[in-house]
C-alpha cells in the first residue's frame, strides 16, 4: 500500500513537473516595453506562431527542430526554410545562395555572413526585466530603434518565424 501511494505521488509530481515545462515554451510578441496583454501582436505556444494573444489567432507558422512550415502544417510540402547552423535557408536546399539570413549569438545577419555591414537586427535581455528580449536595428541598443519586445526568449526557428510574420524578414 506504501509503495502505491509513493507511485502515486511520483506520477503526479511528473506531470506537474512536465505541464511546467510546457508552459515556459510561450513566446509573446509586443510592440514595447510595456508589455500590455491587449496589444500583443503575435505569441507562439508550444512551436506554432498565431496572430494575436490567444488560441484563436490564425496560425502563420508551424516551427519544429531545424523546420518552418507554413500554416497550422508539418507537410513537407509547406516547409517554407530550414535553420542549420544558425542559418536560415529557403526550403531544404542545400546550396549556399539560399541562405537568406544567419543568426549569430544575439545578431542577425544577411546571407551566410558574420560582417559588420550585414548585422541587420540584434536581440538583447532587457536589463531591468531579466524575461525580456528587446530586438533592435542593427548594432543599436537604444530604446528609439527597438522594433518590438518578446516575452521569454525564442528558439531560433520561433524567432525566425516572428520575424516573418511581423514582415521583417
């Protein structure tokens, strides 16, 4: 009887523990700092990208390990690009002209580079909101060239997938 009741327990902190983690996954997406629940523009929730900030915005991309699809999708026929290495590559081309942006620690790049003059955005922690991740033109990190703010940090195909529904890409 004593082992059932522990085995009981065991099971019910494990899903506990796993609904948890499934929970941090939701990225919201915010215009500023203030971070006001009636202006969120788009949220991903356990890899798909919507518009909005509940489960009834449209889908825009479905987002796996290393894959965006296009749509509430996993076909191969919606895979849109590809991420290896930090860079985003238009469908499942393996050529290096369609490496359409590389992602480098904090900072996007255009094309397959790392130089200077190709940094097109970079994504920085908020420094009095450890949660929040400011995204900036270029090198910039002041608050007049911040394009939006996200709440929790996105994977890089989330990220991707924010980035081209918001038409930055």
């Amino acid at each position: 009887m004593n082992a059932a009741r522990c085995l009981g327990l065991w099971m019910v902190c494990t899903v506990c523990a796993w609904t948890s983690l499934m929970a941090q996954d939701r990225v919201n997406v915010y215009p500023d700092h203030r971070m006001l629940w009636s202006e969120m523009m788009l949220h991903s929730d356990q890899g798909i990208v919507r518009e909005g900030r509940d489960w009834r915005g449209t889908v825009l991309w479905t987002t796996r390990p290393g894959a965006l699809y296009e749509g509430y999708s996993s076909s191969s026929f919606d895979l849109r690009f590809t991420l290896s290495d930090g860079r985003l590559i238009q469908g499942d081309s393996n050529f290096s002209d369609a490496i359409l942006y590389t992602l480098e620690g904090n900072n996007i790049y255009i094309g397959d580079s790392t130089f200077p003059l190709d940094l097109v955005y970079t994504l920085q922690q908020d420094a009095l909101d450890p949660g929040a991740f400011g995204l900036y033109k270029e090198d910039s990190i002041s608050v007049f060239d911040r394009i939006c703010v996200f709440e929790g940090l996105p994977s890089p195909e989330v990220l991707f997938g924010f980035l081209l529904a918001l038409g930055l890409l």
